[in-house]
C-alpha cells in the first residue's frame, strides 16, 4: 500500500540520518538487529567450540566496527545446505580527514581532506558539512578505546569562488583541483599566541579548535584524543519530493539504501525460520567506492568464511566436502546503486537497456564481466519479480562507455558462489545527494523477501 510505501521510506531516511559514516550505520544496523531478537557473537569467540550457533537462531557480528553480517539459520538447516545472500556496501565517496590535518590560510582555519572514492566533488561546495567517523580515545583509568562522534550541526563549508573572480574558461568549465580547492573553512583564525598556549598536551597533527570541538562532543578532555577516521558529511536530511511524491533525495544511497532494504528482509524474514532448510544472510562490506581489496571489504575472506564456519558448528570439517556442496547449493544477490536514464542526458543510455525510477530492480549485465551476472543468475531475479509482480528492468552500458563495477564480481571469484549483480535505479548517481524513486524501495525490499523465503524451491526446480 501506499501507506506501507510511505513508512518505509520515512525508515530509510531515519536510517540514512543516523548513518553518517560506515561505522554508524553498523552501529544503527545492530540496533535493529538486536531489536528483533538477534544475538551479536564475535569472530574471536570460538563458534564450533562453544556450539553458540543452533537452527533458528539469528545471529551478527561486525568487523572492523564497518562491516556487518547477519545470518538467520533456517530451522531445518542441515551442514551442506545452501546460504541465501544479500551483499551490499556501507561505503560511499566522501572527503575524510588527513592524518595531519591541521590548514590555514589567509586568516582562515581550514582542515586537510582526502577523496575517497570516485565522488563527484563539485556538488560538495556550499553545502553545510560536519564531521563524524571514530575517534580513538585514551581512558581515564589507562589504556584506550574507539568512541563514535556525530557533529549533527553545520561545522564546515567549501564555499565556491564568486563569479566575478572567475576568467571567462573557468565560468564555462566548472574544474575542481581536488587538493587546493576542496579544503573546508572550520574557523576565523584569533589571537595565535593564546592559542598556541591553549593547546599544550594536544595532538599536534591538527587543530586545536578541532580537538575541542571533538572532546566537547565525546566528553573528554582534547588531550586524551589520540587519533581518528573522520568524514565529512551534509548535515540536510533526506527529503521526499516531486508531485505525487514518488522521489527521494538523500546523502549517501550509494549504498546504504541497499544495506537499509537487505536489513529489512532479513528481519522480516527471520520472524519465522520453521521451514527454511537455508541460511538467510545480509553481508554489508566497507570499501567497495575503493576496489573492496581489504582485511573487510568484500574482497577479503569474509563471505567464505561466514559459509565455511557456520558449517563448523554443524559437524563439517574445514575444507570438508560438504563446505564445498554448501557454496555450490549458495546464491549471492549483489545489490548496488543502477543508472536511472537521465532525461536531459538520455544518449548516455542504450536505447533498449534504459532504467527508469519507480518501475522495479534493474539486472545489471556486463559481458566482460564487470558485473557478475549471467543468464542463469538473472533469471533468478526475473522469475522472482515476475511471481511478486515487483517489476524488473536490464542495463547494460552502451558499448562507447566505461562500466562500473561493484562487489559482485570480487564475491564470486572468491568464492565460487552463483552471483547476480541488481541494483534500485538512481540518478546523480556519487553526488553528495543522490535521487531514487520511493516505489522501488518497497519492491526491492519485497523481492528481497522473496528470495529468502523463495529461492530454495526456486532453485530446485531449475535444472541448471
């Protein structure tokens, strides 16, 4: 219904608000989770040993404080069966603070910042930034521990140059030099002599006012902070907008609106687990806007492993031949961002392959492999949305033009599971605010559904 439609994308905004940098929303994820009756465990706890996995049970952990993985184990799940999973990124392209970070210039108090991922940098300016991320603290009592901070208020700005300073080349061509232009005004320098003295104790690497700022918010004392992986972000919520309110504006959907709608699934899901023989997972990595080559990207062991020791509490040694059945039985739904056809600039699209917002999933197809996605995997999400009637849509980039790429790909080389890459259709795709349509967040969140109740009947039917 529309109602349902409408409460859903008042979730995600909430989500996406709370959400600021990986490490919060796996923070806000785990909320969630623990909410609806799973149990966090740690990969450092000895799984197998301690028989802390049962059938039923819904479980996560976290790696790295940025990724997350949750996994609902089917009451009939027997060692050798298959795991349904949804796999998203947490990341997305942002300005993040230098390991040395403190900048003035001209009277000014600025902060060093470095591009991560491939953003589009120019929609950053004017915008009212903050900063959040983690922030590693030295405890009273000694030793230390990382503490979350969330500025929620306007902190930052990269303003733009003012027309009548611009050549007539630089009006016409908007070029951004990422290391001299895209550095943020903090403050108005004062009395440098008070404030050298203000600072004793302090990290040196940046700013006192900064280190100030960060202490008030964490309640420390600014020399107790010792380092720090910080990001800037806009402070302006997601806004629902168009006539008939069908679109939704937002900071960071590349990608958390597909961990938002994989959360969702799998806790609605999860509420009965009586006759799944499967396990249901959601797999969030880090730093795929960056290659996913990490100790907790999408490119490390992870999905493996999850596979590999879930099948451990069940009696299967590592390596054993029934590991190897459970990832051949295992299908992997790679859910990212998808090119929505831009209306003012439909000739970047080819012409049969272009996706529209608000009409259903796109399959994502690249035959140079690009995208994970072949004939068989496809048809999965196909037969699926057909059933559920939730609309399915192909992209495939014209033969003229680069193609991203995403994690699916790195999962299943890894891995050798079946993998599809899909995406929700998306516009201004790496702005700092990025657009997609309300309706196909409820039917991605459906076909996720689906595919977690469904795909094990799905699949047996196929004989392929």
């Amino acid at each position: 219904t529309m109602a349902a439609q409408a409460s859903l994308v008042r979730g995600l905004g909430s989500f996406l608000v709370a959400s600021p940098t990986p490490y919060h929303m796996c923070t806000r994820a785990a909320t969630q989770l623990t909410e609806a009756g799973f149990t966090e465990i740690k990969e450092t706890d000895p799984w197998a040993e301690k028989s802390m996995l049962k059938p039923g049970g819904k479980y996560f952990y976290t790696r790295a404080a940025s990724t997350i993985v949750a996994f609902a184990i089917g009451a009939a799940f027997e060692a050798g069966n298959g795991f349904k999973v949804v796999g998203a990124h947490t990341d997305s392209p942002v300005l993040k603070v230098k390991p040395v970070s403190k900048k003035s210039a001209h009277g000014y108090i600025q902060i060093g910042v470095e591009c991560y991922g491939g953003g589009l940098w120019h929609t950053w300016f004017d915008r009212d930034l903050s900063l959040a991320g983690a922030v590693i603290i030295e405890k009273d009592g000694g030793g230390f521990e990382r503490q979350l901070v969330h500025i929620n208020r306007p902190l930052l700005r990269v303003p733009n140059l003012c027309i009548h300073l611009q050549t007539a080349d630089e009006r016409s061509k908007f070029e951004v030099n990422k290391e001299t232009h895209l550095a943020p005004i903090l403050a108005m320098e004062l009395n440098k002599t008070a404030e050298a003295e203000g600072a004793s104790g302090m990290d040196e690497r940046h700013a006192p006012e900064l280190l100030k700022i960060l202490a008030a918010e964490l309640k420390v004392k600014p020399e107790q902070i010792k380092d720090m992986d910080l990001s800037l972000f806009d402070t302006q919520p997601g806004q629902v907008w168009g006539a008939n309110e069908e679109f939704f504006s937002s900071p960071r959907l590349d990608n958390q609106v597909s961990c938002f709608m994989g959360l969702e699934a799998l806790v609605q899901h999860s509420k009965d687990l009586s006759k799944d023989s499967d396990v249901s997972v959601v797999c969030c990595f880090d730093h795929e806007e960056v290659g996913s080559d990490s100790a907790h990207g999408a490119g490390s062991p992870i999905m493996q492993e999850v596979v590999e020791r879930v099948n451990t509490c069940f009696g299967v040694a590592p390596g054993a031949e029934k590991f190897k059945l459970s990832l051949q039985k295992s299908f992997v739904v790679s859910s990212d961002v998808a090119h929505g056809i831009h209306p003012n600039y439909a000739s970047k699209h080819e012409a049969k392959h272009a996706p529209m917002l608000n009409s259903g999933v796109v399959i994502k197809l690249n035959s140079n492999q690009r995208y994970a996605t072949s004939a068989t995997t496809g048809f999965v999400i196909r037969e699926l949305s057909r059933r559920g009637d939730l609309g399915c849509q192909e992209f495939v980039v014209r033969n003229d033009c680069p193609c991203g790429s995403t994690i699916g790909p790195k999962i299943a080389a890894l891995t050798g599971i079946r993998t599809v890459d899909i995406g929700i259709p998306s516009l201004s795709m790496h702005s700092i605010r990025e657009t997609i349509g309300c309706a196909d967040v409820a039917t991605s969140t459906a076909l996720f559904v689906a595919f977690f109740k469904s795909f094990r009947a799905l699949d047996d039917s196929c004989d392929f």
